[in-house]
C-alpha cells in the first residue's frame, strides 16, 4: 500500500500535490484541513484517512475524527492533528501512545517536517510538514511511503517549492 502523507493544507491545494500522490493508492491527512470542498477533492482522487485540526470548522469536524486508530498492511497507526513529537509529545499524547501502542504516529500542526524513531515507546514519529500557504515553513512539503507485511519502506520526502 502506497501512502501520500499531507497536512496543514489550510484551504490550497497545490496543483503539484497530484502528481506526486499518483503513484498512491490512498491519501492520509494530518488536519488543518481548511474546508470540506478540499477533503472531497482529494476523496475524488485518492481515497483519504484524514482527522480534523485547530483551524477545522463544523462542517470538517463532523465528517473526520480527532483521533484515528487504524491498521494498514500489519501496521498499526495512530493520527492526530496536534502531537508533538518524541520528547516533546503535546499535554496528553505520550500517555495515549503508551497504551495505544501505535507503531506509525502521525501527526501535523507544527508545518515542520519531520519523521523520527521513538525507541521508549517502540514507534515511528512522521509529521509531513505543511503543503498550503499558510503558516511560517518556507517550502511546502509531503511524504510518500509504503506498507507492505507490518513494514515501512520507499519513504521519501516530495518538496513542492516555496510557499
């Protein structure tokens, strides 16, 4: 299963964004969606697992969850909006983690790309940054990876140039 890791689109979709996710068979948004319109478009595209963010109104609030818990090909995934990161989890998220016990955490918010091991807790940390305009990142970024037997590989991380 090939997955395209997005978040923080705050209402823009970067026309640049489909070509990169061609090659995926299903789009995972990390929150901060912006509207409704945007989530359909991409559900069009790809199928999407996507949770709601801080700027998310009612509308995206009622369709998506704050937490989703899922399994992909033998991995176990846990996606939030806000979620810190190892050692520096956000108020609440390490003591969910413990007994979730993901082995993908995902999570958006900080528009700082970053994916870490958690070797404390026994998982994998990716935040794919931020693809809209809005926010202080200077380049729009996403990732791209593969599940395949409980495993992650052909991770990459996908610029889509300056915000």
């Amino acid at each position: 299963m090939r997955i395209g890791l997005i978040s923080d689109t705050h209402s823009y979709l970067d026309p640049k964004l489909f070509g990169f996710l061609e090659e995926c068979d299903e789009i995972w948004h990390a929150g901060d969606i912006g509207t409704l319109s945007l989530a359909q478009e991409l559900a069009q595209f790809r199928p999407l697992k996507a949770v709601w963010g801080n700027i998310d109104g009612p509308e995206i609030r009622y369709e998506y969850p704050e937490i989703w818990e899922f399994e992909c090909e033998g991995v176990k995934v846990l996606m939030i909006h806000i979620g810190g990161y190892p050692k520096r989890y956000a108020k609440g998220v390490r003591k969910m983690l413990q007994g979730k016990k993901p082995d993908l955490f995902i999570c958006g918010h900080s528009h700082v790309l970053r994916a870490m091991p958690d070797d404390k807790l026994g998982l994998i940390h990716l935040n794919p940054g931020a693809c809209g305009r809005q926010g202080f990142h200077h380049e729009k970024t996403m990732m791209r990876f593969t599940l395949e037997d409980g495993q992650m590989s052909r991770f990459q991380i996908c610029r889509l140039g300056p915000r």
